[in-house]
C-alpha cells in the first residue's frame, strides 16, 4: 500500500518518531542501522520529486512518481518481504530531497541527479545510473521535422537560464548550425507558443517533454518526440552517506534488477524459478554436486536466485530477497515499461535505457 504525504509532515512526523525512540535525527547520518529502522517501522520511506504546474529551473525533469514508488517498492520487498510497505514523501525539487534525506524524512531518494553537484559536498552516496534521461526535441506531429538537424534556422523554445538553453547552444554550435533562441520564464507561456506554431519545436529534458507531448495530445494538438538527446543527464538512487550497509543494499537492488532483465528472470517465472533453485539446494545436499537443471547452466541466476546461500547474509537479508523484489515489481524493463515506456501513457523510447546486449547502457555488476 502506497500513501503520498507531504514534506512537511513526513518532517514532522519522523522527528517525532526519533523523540520517541530516543533516536537522534542528525543533519548529515544518522547514529543507527537505517536497515533496523526500516524493520522496526515496516514501511520504508522515499522521497520523490512530483512536477511542478510549472518547470523549476532547479528540476527540469518530468514526473517520475511511477518509476520512482517501483523502484522504493524493490527496496522495501528485498527488506521486509512480502508485506513490504513503502510511503512516498512528495519535494518540489532536488533541493528540498535532498534536505529530507539528509534530515532522515525519508531513508532514500529514488532518482536523483548523478553529477558533481549533487553528488561532492551533499553528505549522500549515489548508486549507479537507475535511468538515463537527457535533453532532446519535442516537435508537432504536423510539422516537417522528423530529426533534430531539420531544425536548423528555425526558432526553438525552452525555459532561460536552464542546463537545457545552455545544452541546446552547445549542440548547436557542435552541430555547425544556426537557431533562433525562444526562451521563456514560464511554462503556460511556451507551451502556448509551441501549440500556436509561434516555434518549431520545444526543448528540455526528454522525460519533461513525453509527458508535455502527452497533454498535447489530450487537447487535440499530437506532438512527437524527436530521437536525438543532445546531452546525458543520469539519475541515481541517493541514500545518506554513512550507513555502508543500507547503501550496499540499495546498489545492489538496482544492480539486481538489471541483472535480473539480463538472466530472463520475470515477474511471471520468478517464483517456478525459485522453486527450480530449492530443488536444486536439495540435489547440492543430498549427492554434493552443483546446481541441477538448466540452472547449472546460468551461474549467474543461480546465484542471484539465492542457490550459493550468500548473496542474502552479506547484505543482512534474507536468501530470497531477490525473488521478493522481483515477485512485487518485476525487473528492470518491466517497470520501465510499465512506468514510462509501451505501457504507460508516456511511451518515452527506452533508448540508453536499453540493455547492453540490446544496444543501450543498461548492464549490472556481475554478482559473483
């Protein structure tokens, strides 16, 4: 069961939690397992960027509530198992996410920024990229454009003094081609002048724009997104610096869902292949021999399935954390697709987001 509250209770409300149980909540890390916290409480916390009615020079990204709550449900079944709980704590930026992660609001942020800014100096550790956004072109199905380059001379529109209206010059100038710049202060504003024709297309970050290209089409004005990202914007789970265990385990519930996308281990199969790893345990016991089945020929789902009988006891967990994560949200792909790509309204192309086999940028660790 999901509950959405808002920063300021979330705030007040763990700060009450902590005067109760004598726990201090410290501006930077907390002085206590944030894994026995999650347990004790039986929910896990995250903190999530809901969009704006208007883009935020702070947050350019569109809303990411969907992926993020799959993402903090991973986490929250790989700990607490099959009555895992998770409440999301809404922020209007980055800026306020971060505070309430540091303040101990929310015991992790799903997607954040992974840059310098955000990642040297925060008192937080960032995982490795969970998604891959990035600036790209949003144009009305209309129009003559189908690429990024018949964009030439024409005059585009974006929010000023944004990382997009400086990615936009940049790939302009590498690109050896001329715009006219169209630059707004607020959204209504441009969105209105796109839909007049009054330019030949938006930019901002892709996430921003399917969901744009989305209310256009509801208002009878069909848009398409253009298949160019002119720059690389990679998002992260965040989780507060200091707390080597809990940061083990989220990085390696993300690595597991991409692992899992990788070894065919889906929402539909996962437990026959659970039961499929226990049969074999038994074989390992009783004629002490490897793995039985198919699965002696996959080392790497055998481990990740649990059948080594490690990969849980070294991050505090239970052996079938894995198959939890997967049985309540599915892999990696699965959630995108269900989140932001074919399945949802957004049909965002998953692009890097691929994985490696597949051409994107997509790959796990090797688990063992």
């Amino acid at each position: 069961m999901t509950v959405a509250v808002t920063c300021a209770s979330a705030c007040a409300s763990a700060c009450a939690s902590a005067c109760a149980s004598g726990v201090a909540v410290s501006k930077s890390v907390a002085p206590f397992s944030t894994l026995q916290h999650v347990r004790a409480a039986g929910v896990l916390t995250c903190g999530v960027d809901v969009e704006e009615p208007e883009y935020s020079t702070s947050d350019e990204h569109g809303n990411r509530e969907a992926f993020d709550a799959d993402l903090c449900r991973a986490v929250a079944a790989a700990v607490l198992g099959s009555r895992a709980r998770i409440r999301l704590v809404s922020y209007p930026d980055d800026r306020s996410s971060m505070a309430g992660l540091r303040s101990g609001a929310v015991e992790m942020i799903p997607t954040l920024p992974d840059d310098f800014t955000h990642a040297v100096g925060t008192h937080l550790r960032l995982t490795s990229p969970v998604l891959w956004d990035g600036v790209g072109f949003l144009a009305s199905a209309a129009s003559a454009v189908t690429e990024a380059r018949q964009l030439s001379g024409k005059k585009i529109c974006m929010i000023a003094e944004t990382n997009t209206e400086e990615s936009v010059r940049a790939w302009f100038a590498r690109e050896h081609l001329d715009y006219v710049p169209f630059p707004f202060q607020e959204e209504g504003e441009m969105e209105a002048a796109f839909a007049t024709g009054n330019c030949a297309a938006l930019a901002g970050e892709r996430t921003r724009l399917a969901a744009t290209g989305e209310l256009m089409g509801h208002h009878g004005r069909p848009a398409r997104l253009l298949s160019a990202v002119i720059s690389q914007d990679p998002l992260a789970a965040a989780v507060r610096q200091g707390d080597r265990q809990w940061e083990a385990i989220v990085s390696w519930v993300m690595e597991a869902l991409v692992q899992a996308e990788e070894s065919g281990v889906t929402r539909a199969n996962v437990n026959a292949l659970r039961a499929e790893t226990l049969r074999a345990e038994g074989a390992v016991e009783g004629r002490g021999v490897g793995p039985a089945s198919a699965l002696a020929a996959n080392p790497t789902l055998w481990f990740l399935l649990g059948g080594s009988q490690q990969i849980g006891s070294q991050l505090g967990l239970e052996n079938d954390w894995v198959d939890q994560m997967i049985a309540a949200t599915g892999n990696y792909g699965e959630i995108y697709r269900r989140d932001l790509g074919s399945g949802s309204a957004l049909k965002l192309p998953r692009g890097e987001n691929r994985l490696f086999a597949d051409g994107g940028v997509m790959v796990a660790l090797p688990p063992q």
